[in-house]
C-alpha cells in the first residue's frame, strides 16, 4: 500500500506539470500565430490562457479524485492536440474559435461526466446492450427525416432543436464497447470451431450472430449515409478486435475480402464516392472539381516544407475545409513537415499510452476496449492524413482533437475518459491483487516497451 | 492473455507501420514534389505570397503619409492604401493585382520591398521578425510636399494643367501635379471588378489621366521657349543681344510663299532682346531665331535637355523635343517658328521647370529627383540621396543674363509676366500663350525666385484656354505660379532658423 500511496499523487504531479507545459507551448502558438497574422499580441490572450488553463485544471482535478492512478499522458496529449487545433482554427475563423471553445469546454464536462458516470469500466461492460442500442440509433438518426441533413454527399448531421451533431462519432464509441464486450465473453468460442462441415470445422453462427448483426448494420447504415471514412473505421475496428481477441489470421483475411467487396459493390453504387476515387487516381484531370481540395493540400503543405512559413503566416484559407477534414494540410503550411511530424507523434504517443492500458489491463473486456479506443484513433489519423498525401481516397473525417467540430471533439474527449478509466482500474486491481512489487515492476517493464514511456515517467519523477 | 497481450502490441505495431507509411510519404511530398508544386501555374500561393509581403510607406516632405500597406481582412493580408488619392497618384503610381505596377511603386519597387538589416525589435509587434522572415520594408521619403501640391491642385481649379516645382539647388520635385489626375486606390484594390471599372474609367478618360500632363505629355512651349532662343543667341551670337529690331506688326517669313507671322493681337513691336524678351515680341524673336541660326537654336535646346529623357525617377518620362538642324535647311519659315515655340516644338511641363531651374542654378541642370532618403522601418536612415548634376545648360553669364531676361518680364511695367511680382521677393519669370492648331490656346508660365538665391523654379501649364487678350500665360499660369512661389519661400522662410 506504501507504493500505491506514493504513487498517487506522482502520476498526477507529472500529468501537471505536463499540463503546463502544453498551456505554454499553446500560449506560445498562439501568441505567435497572431504576431504571424496581425502584427499584434492577440487581444484575449489572458482570458485565453486562463480558459484553457482552467478547463485543463478541471479535467486534471477530477481526475485526482474520480481516477488518481490513471495514466498521466494521455491527458496532457490530448490537451495539446487540442490546444494546437484551436490555434489553427482561431487563426482560420473567428466563429469557429469560439464555438470550438465552447465544444472544448463541453468535452471536459463529458470527460468528467463519463468518469463520474462509469467508476469501473466493468459498469461499461454491465450496460453493454442499452450502449449498443444506443449506438445503433445514433448511426440511425441521420436517416431519420426531418432532422437529418446531406452535406458534402454524406448524410452524416443530425439538427435537434439548436443542437447539430454526427452520431456516428459517438457511435464509434458505443459500438467498440459492445464489440468488445461481446468478443471478451465469446473469444474461445470464436477462436475455435465447434461445428464440421465436411473437413472443416466451422464457428457456431449463432455466437457471432450480435457481432454479425451489429457490423452489417453499421455498415449497411454507413453506406446509406456515404460515409465511407467512417465505414472504414468501423470495419477496421471490428476486424481488428476479432483479430486481438481470438488470434485468428483468418478472420483478418476474411475482414479485407469483405471490405474490398463492400468497397468495390460501393463503388458501383455510390456517385460520391466514385467521384472521390477519380480525384484520388488522378487529382489534377480534375483540378476544378473534385480534385481540387487534395491538390491545394498539397499546395499548402509543399509550400510549408520542412519548418513551414510560420504560424499566421499562410495562406491555408485557400484550402476547402481547411478547419476540419484538411486542418492537417493548413497545420504542414504553417509549422511544417516538423510540426505535422510532431502532431503524428502525439497521437503515436496516445496510442503507446493506451496500448499500454490494455497490456496492463487484467481483464479481457478492458484489454479489448482499450486496444479498440487506442487503435481507432491512429486509424483515424491514418485515414485522415492518408487522404490528404493521396496513400488513400479522400474520406472526410475529422483528425482527432485537432479538427473543428463539437462532436468529434466531445466523443474523443469521452474515448479519452474512458481510457483513464481503464487505466485507473488497472492500478487497482494490482494493488487489491496483493502486494507484489515485483510484479508491479514486471508490469511497468513490460509497458515500457511501448515508445517514449521512458521519457514519461521521467518527467513523473 | 500472455498471448492476447501479444496480439495487442502486434496491432499497435501495425497501427505504427500506418503512421511510418503516412510519414514516409509525407516527406516524399516535400523531397519529390514540393518543388514543382511551389511552381505550378494552378498554385495562387506565389501571387497571394507577393500581396502577403507588406511594402513600405511612401511620405511626403512634410510628412504626410502617401502610401502604405495596411493588413486586410482578405485572403491578401496587406492592402495598399493611397490616403492623399488623386492628388499624388501621378506620382505614387500603383500597385495593382491586374494592372501590375506604375510611379514611384514601379520604380522604387526593390526599395519598398527590401528590408534593411539588422532589425532590433523597438515594439512588440516587430518581435514576429525574430521568428520568421517576414520582411518589414525601408520606407521612402519624397521631395514633393503636401501642401505645394494641394496648392497647385487648388489653383488649377479643375482646369487641365500641370504644375511642376523644382529646388534649383538640388534637383528635389516640390510639387508635380497635374489635372486630370487619378486615385490609385482602386486600382489595389483586391476586388478585381473594382479594378477593372477603375481601369475602363481612367482609359475612357480623354484627358489621359495615366500619363501625367506634367511629365508624360507634351504641349507646344509657345513664348516660354524664347528662354532656349535667348540662350542660343548669347551663347552663339552674343552681338545679336544688342542689335535693336525695329517696331513691327509682322514677319515675312522666308522660303515661304510671302507667308506673314504676325504678333499676338496684331500688335506692333521691337527694340534690343531685352525689349523683346520683355514684351514677348514673336516678330523679333522670330527673327533672332533666324539670325542665330538652325544649328546653334538646334544645340542650344539639346544643352537645355530638350531631345533627351529626363532622368526623373520615375518610369514613362517623356521627351522635350525640338526639331534638328537638318530640317530647317531652306526652311526659314520652320525655323522662325520654332524660335517661339511652334511648328513641331513640343515641351514637357517638366523640361521648362527644370530649364528654368537651369538658369536660376547658374546654368546647371541638377537631375530632378522624387527620392529624398530611405528609411528603415525604425526610422533608421538607410541611404540619402546625393543631388547631381544633368547637364550644363550654359555658362553662369550667359544664366545671369536670362535672368535679367526674366526678371523683366515681371518687373518692367510693360512685361508680360506682371502678376507674377511678389512684394518683398525678386521673380524672374516668363509667359507662354502657345496655339495648338485647334480652338483653343495652352497658356504657360516659368519661373524662379528669389532671384540672388533662388529657391524654387516653376513650370505651370493651363491647357484648353479661349483665344482671348484675358486668358495669357500671364494672366491664367502666372498667378499659380506666384502662389506657388509665395506659399514654399514663406514655408521655407519659416522653417529657416
């Protein structure tokens, strides 16, 4: 127990003192950006660091009483993608900036929300069929009429009352919950086949019947909206968890053959999505059109090169959606090839920190979510950045707690708390495990094999 | 889960190889691409990067800012702005999205865009400099003043002219206006149809607003020309200053068909080229004209700077000329006119200043000039102009004697330039009243004063005049000239210690 007790308030110091550190690298950006683009100190940059400085402070508090052994990163990484989103979009549009505030500002109360609602990730795993249905109707809401609205060929917004918002982000939250609720129960079962069909022995269909059914759904759903991005998500998300929870190979070959048919039969169907392909294959045949967007992200990020042209000092407002899908192009213009390298990193980071978690993580339903949340977010970046460097068509989702968006911003914010819980669990259940130091430091060993913990801790101690 | 954790780090190395693969070719971009994108005709950031560097201010002599780069709320970042509008757009020039770059911004372009180092941040807002290469441009200070040029605008009154105003000492512009004249702020402006309609204006002007009356156009010299004659005569003939012409209403002129000039309003005149000068007698000078010859006339006006460009920092100066030698062989009609400033005699506003600066300057054409000195933006001095001399127009005699010319003409009862005469101040002056061939007559006054140490020389030209006795170069130009004259010698005597 001395351990634990000495423990405690270290992680949460260094999660401080790392938080301050991404207030004043923020404040610095900011400061900088409008030296770039006005000449001038920005005129709110009091009640700007005292904003930010007090929604970190709130989040870092109600994680010293609500989760104190939860992991000290992950916070302070999310505050400074988020710090340096809202930079960039402040520098982009005045109207964003403050709404984007004001979504920041819901997002912490989320996160406090969420850790408050769910003081074991187990409570998570107890609801799993409200969270599924919940998920379910969410990704339906946009299809309902009235309240749904097509923007940009995808039907992804939902208009309730002065409320805007796409379902589908927390959604993907929702239904990692029930994937990996539903694979922790089933993996043996999945894992071998209990049934011959000739030579072969075959799964039971009926316990992959709710996976099946919520997969099909999702993404029967996600074609009818368009939203290929997040379909994509989606399905790496259920494939890869199958994968982690059973070790089957076969299920990740199956995965891809079913996702380059669903994209290919896509393809056929959807005209959105095939003018998306030809501006992929080649962007130039269609500069005035489709090709457009991708090609004046390439302008921005070449014209940033390696250290970009400064912050405030680009011209990113010529890019379409240069506050959300392409805010990683309007970021490469302004801070470079370096700075976007240093975005990539953080979320590598964040993802190192929640892998982490689920290495740790005694159980299997924890382990599952963890790695699910962990990898949906570098999948996203993936999808997003590989969009923009034309690795992949352009999908149209946002970059994680950089873009500009409440949903995104609140739902990630809601993955991170859900992270932590985790997290915090963890160190619990070690220390109700018993007392066992050494087993604590073949723990920590172990997980330091993930990038830059080293460092981390470190900076803890 | 020893097995699971396995899996797990595994996923988390494939999610790695995802984030290897967007960096590798992140930096493929930039290694192979970046390049040929910065270039490619369909990228706008080259011409946004242009209007996104803020150019220097240009000011005026007593301070008064002309020009200056203002941030935007627009894609562009920096808005050129031109508070004095009109009245220095000849002179500013613009600097236009569509129509490129005209005036003191075209000429001066490398000055107002160069920053010259070293920078120490006085202020916050120069603090940026330290973190990026944004440019903070040297700014330039003209020689024309403010007030001499909403003077000129003042006396012209809307009438199409030019005043030009010249320190004979150095060569520095005071005042350059001419009426019409343009505002350069639509034209930088970043609303192209602004642009164009501002553009389709001043081209469907008649008056040419975009080539200056003052340095851009020429005009028949008229009278003001007998200054050149009179030179050539002391230069060339000097015993032709005394001879005594007699009184006459009328020259015929030779190798023409018994063609008669005769003087304005069919007045009689004559006497020595002093007399002559003073009452601008175009019989008498017509026939000192032919006397001193087409050659020494031709030679004497190329001293003078006519039949070269004008050295005026500014781009799209035009050329005085005077005919050659060669063309008045058997021609004594050509070259009687020519004396007077007609036939194909054709002035620059801008020559007659500067040849009136010739005489009050000893005979010495100094290079006219708009740049006074560059200043950092600090207001750190970066370079200050060094008057030099163009030409050598004549002898300092021969200068001494055209002033006398001159100031004859504003001072003796009977000359021609009395409403010039300023109580206190010696003027040395002399009027033009040219025909253009049309209704209308151009009416011209030149000038300097004060007369032991002059310090500003004038041109000013009325243009579309009635052929009346009231509306002559010395009762239409002199006036403007004496204000001019009156307004910068009380400014200078002011700021004089």
């Amino acid at each position: 127990m001395n351990t634990q007790r000495w423990q405690r308030p270290a992680r949460r110091r260094a999660e401080f003192g790392m938080t301050l550190m991404v207030l004043l690298l923020t404040g610095c950006l900011y400061v900088l950006s409008n030296l770039g683009r006005a000449g001038a100190l920005p005129a709110d940059i009091v009640p700007f660091l005292v904003l930010v400085f007090a929604l970190m402070l709130v989040a870092h508090l109600s994680l010293r009483h609500l989760a104190p052994q939860a992991d000290p990163v992950l916070l302070p990484l999310a505050a400074l993608l988020n710090g340096t989103g809202y930079v960039f979009i402040a520098r982009l549009d005045n109207t964003e900036a403050s709404a984007q505030a004001t979504w920041t500002a819901i997002g912490v109360v989320a996160f406090v929300t969420t850790l408050a609602l769910f003081p074991r990730a187990a409570n998570l795993e107890r609801y799993r069929y409200s969270i599924a249905l919940a998920g379910i109707i969410l990704l339906l809401l946009p299809l309902a009429p009235h309240i749904g609205e097509d923007i940009n060929g995808a039907r992804l917004w939902v208009h309730l009352g002065p409320l805007n918002f796409q379902p589908e982000e927390f959604a993907k939250i929702a239904l990692a919950v029930f994937f990996s609720s539903v694979l922790a129960e089933r993996a043996d079962l999945l894992a071998t086949g209990t049934r011959r069909i000739g030579r072969w022995l075959v799964l039971e269909p009926r316990y992959l019947a709710p996976l099946i059914a919520a997969w099909a759904l999702s993404l029967l759903v996600l074609l009818a909206e368009n939203d290929l991005g997040s379909s994509f998500l989606f399905f790496t998300l259920f494939v890869g968890l199958l994968w982690v929870a059973t070790g089957r190979w076969a299920y990740l070959v199956l995965g891809t053959g079913l996702f380059t048919v669903g994209a290919v039969f896509a393809l056929d169907v959807i005209h959105h999505a095939q003018t998306r392909v030809q501006a992929w294959l080649d962007p130039w045949a269609h500069f005035a059109t489709s090709g457009y967007q991708i090609i004046e992200g390439w302008f921005a990020l070449a014209a940033g090169g390696l250290w970009g042209v400064g912050p405030g000092q680009g011209n990113p407002q010529v890019i379409p959606e240069s506050s959300t899908d392409f805010i990683f192009a309007s970021i490469g213009e302004e801070i470079g090839l370096v700075g976007v390298t240093a975005l990539l990193i953080a979320y590598l980071l964040m993802m190192g920190s929640g892998l982490r978690v689920a290495v740790r993580s005694q159980r299997s339903f924890s382990k599952l979510l963890a790695t699910g949340l962990s990898l949906l977010l570098v999948v996203q970046v993936f999808v997003v950045v590989g969009g923009i460097t034309r690795l992949i068509p352009i999908t149209g989702i946002t970059l994680p707690f950089v873009s500009y968006g409440g949903s995104s911003l609140v739902s990630n914010y809601m993955l991170l708390a859900i992270l932590l819980r985790i997290s915090d669990d963890n160190a619990n259940e070690q220390a109700l495990a018993g007392s066992r130091p050494a087993g604590l430091t073949a723990a920590a060993g172990e997980a330091d094999r993930f990038a830059a913990t080293a460092v981390i801790e470190v900076v803890g101690q | 889960m020893r097995a699971t954790n396995q899996r797990v780090r595994l996923a988390g190395l494939g999610a790695c190889l995802l984030m290897i693969i967007v960096f590798a070719q992140l930096n493929y971009l930039q290694i192979f691409h970046a390049n040929a994108l910065d270039n490619n005709p369909l990228n706008t950031r080259n011409i946004l990067e242009q209007y996104a560097q803020p150019r220097g201010a240009i000011i005026s002599a007593d301070g008064v800012t002309l020009a200056q780069s203002v941030l935007s709320k627009d894609q562009y970042k920096y808005q050129r702005q031109y508070p004095e509008g009109a009245l220095f757009g000849q002179i500013t020039g613009y600097f236009s999205f569509t129509y490129g770059t005209d005036g003191l911004e075209d000429e001066y372009n490398s000055v107002l865009t160069k920053t010259s180092a070293p920078v120490l941040p006085t202020d916050l807002k120069q603090i940026r400099n330290f973190f990026t290469n944004q440019p903070a441009p040297d700014n330039m200070n003209v020689t024309a003043l403010t007030s001499l040029q909403q003077l000129a605008a003042r006396e012209l009154a809307g009438r199409d002219g030019a005043v030009v105003a010249i320190d004979p000492k150095t060569g520095a512009v005071l005042a350059m206006y001419s009426n019409p004249s343009y505002d350069p702020s639509p034209l930088a402006s970043h609303d192209q149809t602004v642009e164009q309609e501002a553009w389709k204006a001043l081209d469907a002007n008649p008056g040419r607003p975009l080539l200056a009356a003052a340095y851009r156009q020429r005009f028949f010299p008229g009278s003001t020309f007998k200054v050149i004659t009179a030179a050539a005569v002391y230069d060339h003939q000097p015993a032709l200053a005394s001879r005594y012409f007699p009184y006459s209403t009328g020259l015929v002129l030779p190798d023409t068909a018994g063609q008669v000039m005769h003087n304005f309003a069919g007045e009689a005149c004559g006497g020595t080229m002093t007399q002559l000068f003073t009452v601008s007698c175009d019989t008498g000078f017509a026939q000192l004209g032919l006397d001193v010859g087409g050659t020494n006339l031709a030679a004497e006006a190329k001293q003078w700077g006519w039949g070269t460009t004008t050295p005026l920092d500014l781009p799209g100066v035009a050329q005085s000329s005077f005919p050659p030698a060669s063309t008045f062989t058997r021609n004594g009609g050509a070259l009687a006119k020519s004396a007077i400033g007609q036939e194909s005699v054709q002035a620059v506003p801008l020559t007659l200043a500067l040849d009136a600066a010739g005489v009050a300057n000893r005979g010495v054409i100094m290079t006219p000039h708009l740049l006074e000195s560059v200043t950092g933006s600090q207001g750190q001095t970066v370079m200050t102009y060094t008057p030099k001399p163009w030409l050598t127009a004549t002898s300092p005699a021969t200068a001494s004697k055209l002033t006398q010319l001159m100031v004859s003409v504003v001072n003796s009862p009977d000359g021609t330039g009395v409403e010039a005469r300023i109580p206190g101040i010696e003027v040395a002056g002399k009027t033009g009243t040219a025909q253009t061939g049309g209704p209308d007559i151009e009416t011209w006054f030149i000038a300097f004063a004060p007369v032991a140490h002059p310090a500003i020389a004038v041109a000013v030209l009325v243009e579309n005049q009635p052929p009346a006795d009231e509306y002559q170069g010395g009762t239409v130009a002199a006036p403007i000239a004496k204000a001019m004259i009156e307004s910068y010698l009380e400014m200078k005597g002011k700021s004089a210690p």
